[in-house]
C-alpha cells in the first residue's frame, strides 16, 4: 500500500476562506466529525439524527485547521480541510476535519438559542492515516515553494508546479512472475502536481532509492549500472551514448538519445542531466515522447536519485506528422537520430517548456541531510585552509549578518574561513573580504545550502 501525504498545498498570498457549498455532495470527512460528535454526547449521532448541518471547504494557514488548542504546537503547513457545523440537540458543532483525514477538531460549541459559546474538553481525534514522518511545506515568497519531508529538503519555483505530494512505494521483490525492471527496494516519490506540462500517463517524480538495497535486489545489474554512472558523471561526455548511459530504475524500453547533457551537482551529492526519450519501436520523434531525466548518486553512496519530468519544445511537433515507417526511414534512423540530438542540444534553456533552468535550479537545491560527505585527507583539509585563509587575509569590512546574508545569496562569495578566534571571514568576487558581527559558522552553511547552485563552488575552511 502506497502512503500518501500532502506537502504542499496552495500558495499563502492565494490563501482564501472558501463559501460555503450545499450543492455538492457531502464530504465523506463529515463521518469523522459525526464519529468524534457520537463519542463527546455517550450516543451515535448520523446526520438523520441531526437538526440541520452545513459545510464549507476551508484553506487554513497551519495544522491547527483554525482552531488552535493551549499547549498545542501545529506544524506550520498550509492545510486543506473541511469546517461541518452540526446542529444536535438545541446545540451547534463547529467542527474542522483535515482534507486528508489527519485529524478533526471541535472547535467550539454553542447554544443555539443565546449564541452562548461552550468551551468542550477538546481531545483532537488521532489521525487515521499509518502515522509518517512531519511533512512540512513553506512558501519563501511569492513564486517558491520549500518542501521539507523526513531528511528531504529542496525547492522549486511555483512556474513548475502549485504543489507537492509524496508517497513511500512498498519494495517488489524478485519472484519468477516478476520482470526484472519492476523489482526495487521501498522508495520515497514526490510528484510535483499540476506540472507546467501535461502529459496523460506522465507524471514529474523525484524518486530516492536506497541503493545497497537496490544493489542487493538486483546484484546483476544495479551494481554495473552505479559504477557505470559513477564513471559517466567523473567523464561528462560532451557527445554521450544513450546505449552505454545506463538509467538505474530500469524500464522496460530503450533510452535512445541523450541530448543537452551536462553534469550538475545536487546539494549532497554528483549527478547529470539530459533529455531524452523511451522508445521500443523506431518513429519519428514528437513532444508526447520528451523527457527531462537527472540521475544522481549522494556523496556518501547511500542513494540514488532520480527525477524525470515531461518538457516540451517548438523543435519538436507536437504529434507525430505523417511519415511512412518504410525501409528508407529505417535505414536513415541513425542520421534523423543524430540530427535530432544536435537540433536539442543547441537549444537555450528558456527554448523548452518548462525553462530547464527552473528544474536544474530544484536539482541543485535537494538536499538529504542525513548524508555525511566523504571526510578529506588531512592534506587536503590543510591545503583548503591555507588557501582560504591566504584569500581572506588583510583588511576587511564588518557588516551586519543581514548584510552578509545577503551578499552569499547573490552569489558574489568565493570562500569562507573560520579562524581558531571563531571569526568568519568572507572573501568577494571582487577581492574584497568582509567580517559578519557576531558571526555563526552553522548560519553561514545554512544560507550558502538555501544559495543552492549559484554558491556551490565556495570554498569552505575551518581551522
């Protein structure tokens, strides 16, 4: 079984109580009002037995659904849900349920003949769903989602997506009646909902699989397969061979081209990316087939990541033209295959839907913080510090940590070092270095890993 949780759900800015709605059919989260009603009057309430009732869908800014308790602290997620006012026995029910079934609340209770309000003995019913790990989903600021789940964290540009769902996928183990591109160990897949693109039958996942289980499971082919892209993104082929470029979740069609590549680091570890498509017959390419693939593995060899989202170009039509598969077309593929991946890689990201800057942009930010960079040599620590501290030296400027942070998120720093004295000094493009007042080497990390791709090659020492 496949569990589901919301991680992002709507923009604040577009945050909007919702009218109430009688001309649709009722909510099935009214039985957990009606269950949670039963248990506070000692008898079984349906909505027979009630006087009126009425609903209103609701976006609420937190997990408290409005409705906040003493003592209480609410994860500060946007959270779709349903407000059900009950009316039983001369008394009125303000009831919120969460659109997901986490949880239900009375609010509060009132008479209905003063409008007197009754403050219940409030227990929030505990949610229904196999309990996960708090799924947290923040807007930055008008046009950025940050989504944070377990140990996952990255970022997109609301130009991608409106939101974000993600779900653990049991593991399938070899069986005799199981092919071998549908055996993986349980993985983590976000979905980035209503994606820039639509395609029937193709969604944009982020998938994260433990590798040494997918090693394990499959020892004649993931194993080969790692090593293989381990190599490919150390070389980084100019002109790369979609049939040596293994993808690691196997599928069972070919990959036939391997366009626009280049290598591009994710915040914890190395990978690439490149369009492609997945073919098992030989046609005429069209936009229904192309697909914008990353494959990365993390700095400690602990997963692999995998995200492939549908993009679109005018390069390409948009369904296939009429062309007669004949043996003239066959026998020039490899010339229309060559033709096309030249005719891809020549084009600027802003030339595709959506922009692949904005998906190489999300790939740069995901982090998994649970994993430990590899440690470096004694030398090359020492070296890296020598280096930064020789960048750094001579006079510099102190300015506010607001200023300083500021600074890194435009991308203007080369290196940062801290001294045994705790300083932290920040070398600038220009040459210039500058002094934060009261500096916090783990607040200058943080920025630097929200900074993502434009900060990634700062150099970082510490004495």
């Amino acid at each position: 079984m496949k569990r589901i949780l919301i991680v992002m759900l709507l923009l604040l800015a577009g945050l909007s109580t919702l009218a109430p709605v009688w001309g649709q059919d009722l909510p099935e989260q009214v039985d957990m009002a009606l269950e949670h009603l039963s248990g506070e009057v000692g008898q079984t309430v349906t909505l027979d037995s009630l006087e009126n009732w009425d609903w209103s869908e609701q976006v609420f800014a937190d997990a408290s659904l409005g409705c906040p308790q003493p003592d209480e602290t609410y994860a500060q997620v946007v959270t779709r849900g349903f407000q059900f006012t009950l009316y039983y026995q001369g008394q009125t029910y303000d009831y919120r349920v969460a659109e997901d079934g986490s949880g239900v609340v009375l609010c509060t209770v009132t008479e209905q003949g003063d409008g007197t309000e009754m403050t219940p003995e409030v227990t929030p019913m505990e949610p229904t769903v196999t309990p996960t790990p708090e799924v947290i989903s923040t807007p930055i600021d008008d046009n950025r989602l940050y989504i944070t789940y377990a140990d996952i964290q990255f970022s997109l540009s609301t130009d991608l997506a409106t939101d974000v769902t993600v779900q653990t996928v049991e593991a399938v183990e070899p069986a005799e009646d199981v092919p071998f591109f549908g055996v993986h160990p349980a993985y983590t897949e976000f979905t980035l909902n209503n994606f820039a693109v639509d395609r029937q039958g193709v969604a944009a996942t982020i998938s994260v699989y433990p590798l040494a289980e997918f090693e394990t499971m499959l020892p004649d082919v993931i194993p080969d397969a790692a090593e293989a892209l381990n190599n490919w993104i150390e070389v980084c082929p100019e002109i790369p061979d979609p049939q040596n470029l293994p993808h690691l979740a196997p599928v069972n069609a070919s990959q036939v081209f391997a366009a626009n590549l280049f290598c591009l680091d994710f915040a914890s570890g190395d990978g690439l990316r490149y369009l492609t498509a997945f073919r098992q017959d030989v046609a005429p390419f069209t936009n229904q087939d192309l697909l914008y693939i990353y494959q990365g593995i993390s700095a400690d060899g602990q997963f692999y990541v995998s995200i492939t989202a549908p993009v679109t170009t005018e390069t390409l039509p948009d369904m296939p033209e009429d062309t007669t598969i004949d043996d003239d077309f066959v026998e020039n593929y490899n010339t229309y295959l060559n033709e096309t991946i030249d005719d891809l890689t020549v084009l600027d990201s802003t030339e595709f839907t959506p922009d692949l800057s904005l998906l190489d942009n999300l790939v740069a930010s995901f982090t998994i913080t649970s994993v430990v960079p590899p440690v470096a040599t004694a030398e090359a620590t020492a070296e890296a510090t020598a280096e930064a501290t020789e960048a750094v030296s001579g006079e510099s400027t102190t300015v506010s940590w607001e200023e300083a942070r500021n600074i890194i998120l435009n991308g203007d720093v080369v290196s940062v070092a801290q001294t045994h004295s705790l300083e932290v000094t920040i070398q600038l493009a220009d040459g210039s270095t500058i002094v934060t007042q009261e500096p916090a080497i783990d607040d200058v990390f943080a920025v630097i890993e929200e900074c993502g791709e434009p900060c990634a090659n700062i150099l970082i020492a510490t004495e």
